[in-house]
C-alpha cells in the first residue's frame, strides 16, 4: 500500500509550512526524465505500471549491473555527512547505460545530516505533541529540505519502542508506548513522501541499547515482539507506505536483524505486504549468503557482503539462487519506479539559497506543542517579573544528541536570547553558567524569578551510565545540587530541563516549576519565552515515564535484562515495557506517561463506550484558552496465567484547544485489533472473552471517566 507520495498538503499543515509541490510524472512518454526515450527504453514509458517496467529493466540488466544495485558506494558519505553539504549519507550510482539513475541518501530523523539544515525539536520532543498532524508536518519539513539537500531518500522516522530510559538514542525515538510510535511514525512517513522524498523507517525488527549493539542477542518471546515491538513498523507499512525498511544491528532471538527471513520476509512481506526494499544500518549486514537469503536488498555503506566476488561465488556455490539475487535488484528496482526517481530530474543541492522560514516556522511550533509541563505551584506563566536569573550553559545553547540524529543549524536561537526579546527592555536578565554554585547562588537570589537550565547528554553509541543528571552529563558537575542550591537561595525557581528522555528529579519538591523542554532545536529560545509567558499553552505530554528512583526503571537492576550477560539480553518483562511495568509492579512514577499541564483546568464527562467507538466530553473549567490531550487506555481480560495483562494500555488520543467554558465531545475509534492479543499457538491475534475496562483521562495515572465493555460480573 502506498498513500499521499504526490498529494500537495491540506488544511492546517498548508497554513503553516507553504513548502513546494512536487510534481507528477507527466503522462506516457511526455517526460523521459533521466531514465531516457522510451522508444530505445521501454522501461523509461511512465504509463507502464511499476511492476511491467521492472520486468522490462531486469532482463536487460549484466549480472555485475545488478549487483552493483545491491550496495551503494560512498564509504565517506555518513561519517562526513555532518560537515559538508555534497556528503551524502549514502550514494548509490545507479547504472548509466540503462538510464538506472542514482539513489541519494540522507540521515533524518531529526532534521537533514548534510552540512547545515533546520534543527528541528528531538523526536522525542515530537512525540510530548501526542499529535498526528505535528508528525505529518515533522516529516514533510525533513523531506524538503532533503529533497533540497538533493536527497532521494530519507533515513527516519526511527520508531524503535523505548525499552529502557538509559537507551543513548531514547531522544530519537517515539518514547515507550507502542501506539503512540505507530500512530506518530506512519504520518511521518506521509508526509515526508508527500515530498517526493523516500522514507526508510528504523530500526527493525528490535533496537532497544547502543551497548553492545553491533554484537548483542536478544531473546524476545513471540508476544512481546509482535505487541510492543513491531506495531510501529506494520504502522509504517500499512498506512504509511514507507518506501523502505532498514533493518538494524543485533541478533533476534538468533538471527541477524538483517537476514532473519522469518522477519523480513515471512512478517514483512508475506504478512504485511511490503513491496518496498530493505538496506541494512551501516555495516549491520554479516554474512553475505545469509543475508541474501534472508530478505536483505540493499546494504549499507559499500559491499562489504554484497559485492561481485562474493554473491557470484555464493552462486556458482548454489548457496544463493540467482533468482533470490533478482529478486532483491526487482525490489529496489520497482521501488524507484514507483516513486518516480526515473522519471523526474535529480534534485539540486539548493537548501543554503532558498528560503527556509517555512521550516523555522515548523520548528518552533512542533517545539512549542512539545514543551511539558511536569509541575507549576503557581510560578507560570511568568508575570511581567523585575528581574530574571538565568542559570546554567542550556540557557546560552540549544542541547541535542549526536550520531546520525545529530543536525547543524544554520541559525538558532538560545534561551536566553528569546527570554530577553520576550521580556522587553524593562526586565532585567543575568546570567550564570552555574559552574560556580555560590555565584550562581547569589543571582538568584537578587533576581525576582531564577530559572535554572539541566541538561543531559545522549546519542548514538553510548548508553548513559545512570540517570542522575550528573550521569546524564558529568561534564556540566552536579545539576542536581545546583539546582537544591538555587532553589534554597529563591523561592520561585522554575527548573528547565533539556534532556533526551527521563532524568531523577529528587530536587523535585524545592522548586516551583519544572519544565521538560527536551531537546529543543534551533527554534529553543523563542519556543520556550513563549510557553514560559504564556503565549501559548504548553501542548506537551509526557511519551516516557519519570521514575523516583534508578531502580524503579524498567530493565534496572537485573542484569540479565540490562545491560545483558555474555553480550545477551532477556526480554524477561515481556509486554510490561513503559508504563506497563510501573502499574503492574504498583510503582509510583514521579511522573507518569501522558502526563503534563496546562495553564487552564478541564472536566471530562459523558463518557460512552462501544466497541467500534469512545466518546467523552471535555471542558475547559479555567479561564483561559488552553490544550488538552484526553487519553484512552483499556485493560484488557487475561486469556490465561501464561497470557498476563498489563493494567492498562493506550489505544486512543486526541489534541483540543479549547476557550474557556468550551466544551468538544472527542471521540476514539476502535478496532477489533484495539481488543485483541497476540496468541501464538494460533499465530494470530485473538480477542479473549470477559471484561475490558474503559479509561479515558489526562494520563496513565489521572483518570476521569471510566467504563466497560464485554462480560462484567
């Protein structure tokens, strides 16, 4: 299934992100583009579906053409991607005589990784929005400016559930709950597509640690990996139409994330129906006849695996049948068809001459709708304060993560920088970088308002050791003392934390306000003076739990679960990922998925629950205009002891902005799916009889209505 590749934008996104069409291909032989004529080239007829035209390339194709296909070849793109503008992710130049054009390739999932771009908000600061157009709009900024990087194709969205909140690369991420990644990750990829630009969502099929990630087994049992593990990426198939699907590092359950043909092609194609192609994660291919076999098409960098000694002498072997060799070039083939790479002129590496205020725009508002708001007794929004100490080097910077997500700005703006335009020249503002507690100290102390800045430091490679904020960044010293010490110095300190996913909060009791700002992008300052002045409502939810302690995480204290032993990992909790395990464990989270404020109250009311639908009412009780983002969670009957149940799980949400005393009846449609488990004995899902109960509220743990469908006693 494929959706939107050329469709212009609708609605609200259009208002916010005028970003260019891309055109169709022209009809029958009116636009060769770079494949050529179709009198010489019938492949090159754009009329011909992309199955009949592939079927005309391939046999036209040298057995070295073909294989040329199956790997690109720049093993200097990804490494200086980050530097220069012409250094592509990956390259793969295509086969000239038959008009084959290139395939360009780019990082992405938090902005283009090709010299500078917009540094749009983390992902994880995209899923805080619990909101499907930010995604649709995420995605569509992303693709153009890659498009106008001169880009085909876009590694992201990564939509890897969050095992455990130490993951180096949780910022990259949807957070932990299934659902939401799904929901958030497909209209991602419409939107990038929408652009003309290819999708390769990551990393399937389960990526859950940068610790030992090139070697590391994970035992995952059948339930677990299809409830929690693959619902983001059939998501990313079914409804998104991703172009393509990079399979990752690691052994599932024995295999080779990149040649476990159970994966890739008994789940992915012959189940899900995917007709794309799957490249592999940079050097994630191991074994060139077992990756041939297994489902593998493109690898990543260069040939390491798949190069012409190696996959003909697999076939003269009679290890690999020329026929599965064909059958990998036909999928990379009839992809660039049907996504018109042969039929349109390569894109121009444009992006530092055309205007980019559109994706500016972007990023500020995904950043605004992103902001959460973990606690307020009564310090927000600032009122007009005298005075103003800023606190900490996030106040002068705009924090991210590195590795593949890792984008250069060409612009941005820092906290401090919006906070002083939002104020106005009659507030007074200093600033301290906190490396001296004392100094810092005393400017709060002769300032109305301190608000202290703590950031942690995430990315790809390394796992974080603990999740103090020392641990999270032992360069900046002991955040959580600064911030004690602030807070005893001023009452009315507001933390603001730009951190990549969960951090300990034991300071949490001494201060006024806590903001979770994640990591901002290059829109930070601006975006924050906004929310923190209440321009606008912080929009933000938490998409991960905040846990009290260290060992009340999910996957803590058991090494076994993580970081592993021998280089092995036991997915012992099984569906108990996330907010799963603190309600099935009665472990009280300091804070708790889905939860954030608002600057106004709300009631919900008249619930009704069906089993194709929910409805509940929601009200805006305060008196001023605010967000609201209601929330469906149903528990669910246990088949069985083998078969346990978690408490409860989300399976609906929505995003209202309501005025004061105004009401909007939301409604979340179900499915069959929406009810049902993963039997394995069956190898189907199956909806088990009894009891469900109906929960709908402003988080997993703050729950206003209630209901229940099915057989109750």
């Amino acid at each position: 299934m494929r959706t939107g590749r050329w469709l212009p934008a609708a609605g609200a996104l259009t208002a916010v992100l005028a970003l260019a069409a891309v055109p169709a291909p022209q009809d029958a032989r009116a636009a060769a583009g770079r494949c050529g004529d179709p009198a010489q080239r019938p492949w090159c007829d754009a009329s011909l579906t992309p199955d009949r035209r592939t079927a005309l390339l391939l046999p036209r194709m040298t057995d070295d053409e073909k294989i040329s296909l199956l790997a690109s070849d720049d093993p200097f793109g990804g490494p200086l991607g980050g530097f220069f503008e012409d250094a592509h992710a990956d390259t793969a130049h295509g086969v000239e005589r038959l008009g084959i054009p290139p395939l360009y390739m780019s990082d992405g999932p938090a902005g283009v990784r090709q010299g500078k771009a917009t540094a749009l908000p983390a992902p994880i600061a995209l899923a805080a929005g619990f909101d499907r157009d930010a995604a649709r709009l995420y995605g569509r900024t992303v693709a153009w400016e890659a498009r106008h990087r001169g880009n085909d194709l876009v590694f992201g969205p990564t939509v890897d559930v969050l095992r455990t909140p130490r993951n180096g690369r949780t910022f990259e991420g949807f957070g932990e709950d299934p659902y939401l990644s799904a929901t958030l990750g497909a209209p991602w990829i419409q939107g990038a597509q929408e652009q003309g630009v290819m999708t390769s969502v990551k990393h399937m099929a389960v990526y859950t640690q940068e610790q030992d990630r090139l070697s590391l087994g994970m035992d995952v049992d059948p339930r677990t990996l299809r409830e929690i593990y693959l619902p983001p990426f059939e998501a990313a198939v079914k409804e998104g139409g991703t172009a393509t699907v990079m399979c990752g590092f690691g052994k599932l359950n024995g295999r080779w994330a990149c040649q476990d043909g159970a994966v890739l092609n008994g789940i992915l194609r012959s189940e899900w129906g995917f007709e794309g192609f799957v490249p592999s994660d940079h050097t994630a291919a191991q074994d060139t006849v077992g990756a041939a076999n297994g489902g593998l098409d493109m690898e990543l960098p260069i040939g390491m695996k798949y190069n012409a000694f190696m996959l003909k002498l697999a076939v003269a072997q009679k290890k690999v049948a020329q026929a599965t060799i064909d059958g990998h070039v036909r999928n990379i083939l009839r992809t660039m068809f049907e996504f018109g790479v042969f039929d349109r002129q390569a894109y121009p590496n444009d992006l530092s001459r055309i205007d980019r205020t559109a994706s500016e725009t972007a990023a500020r508002r995904i950043e605004e709708a992103g902001i959460t708001l973990l606690k307020n007794d009564g310090a927000l929004p600032l009122r007009a304060p005298a005075s103003i100490a800023l606190i900490g080097r996030a106040a002068r910077e705009s924090p991210g993560g590195f590795g593949s997500a890792k984008v250069v700005p060409f612009t941005s703006v820092s906290a401090q920088d919006g906070i002083a335009r939002r104020a106005g020249s009659g507030t007074r503002i200093t600033y301290s970088s906190g490396d001296d507690r004392a100094a810092a100290a005393n400017a709060a102390r002769s300032a109305d308002v301190a608000i202290v800045f703590a950031t942690d430091s995430q990315g790809e490679f390394f796992d974080k050791s603990c999740l103090t904020l020392q641990c999270g960044e032992p360069l900046r010293g002991d955040q959580d003392g600064l911030i004690s010490e602030v807070a005893a110095a001023n009452p009315n300190t507001i933390v603001v934390l730009n951190t990549g996913g969960p951090v300990l909060t034991p300071w949490a009791g001494q201060v006024k306000g806590i903001v979770e700002a994640w990591y901002p992008g290059q829109e930070a300052g601006n975006a924050l003076a906004r929310v923190l002045y209440g321009d606008v409502d912080p929009g933000g939810r938490l998409p991960v739990t905040f846990p009290v302690e260290e060992n009340d995480a999910p996957a803590s204290g058991d090494p076994a679960q993580y970081p592993g032993v021998d280089k092995t990992v036991t997915f012992s909790e099984g569906v108990m990922v996330g907010y799963r395990h603190y309600d099935a464990k009665g472990i009280e989270p300091r804070f708790p998925f889905g939860h954030g404020l608002s600057y106004t109250t709300f009631r919900y009311s008249g619930l009704k629950a069906s089993a194709k639908a929910v409805q509940v009412t929601v009200t805006n009780t305060g008196d001023r205009t605010g967000v609201a983002v209601p929330q469906l969670y149903i528990g669910m009957p246990s088949p069985g002891a083998d078969v346990p149940q978690p408490p409860k799980q989300l399976k609906g949400y929505a995003k209202v902005t309501l005025a004061p005393g105004r009401s909007t009846t939301v409604t979340f449609p179900l499915s069959s799916r929406s009810f049902a488990y993963w039997n394995d004995e069956a190898k189907a899902w199956k909806v088990a009889d009894g009891c469900y109960r109906v929960m709908v509220g402003s988080s997993s743990r703050q729950i206003a209505q209630t209901g229940t469908l099915g057989t109750c006693s």
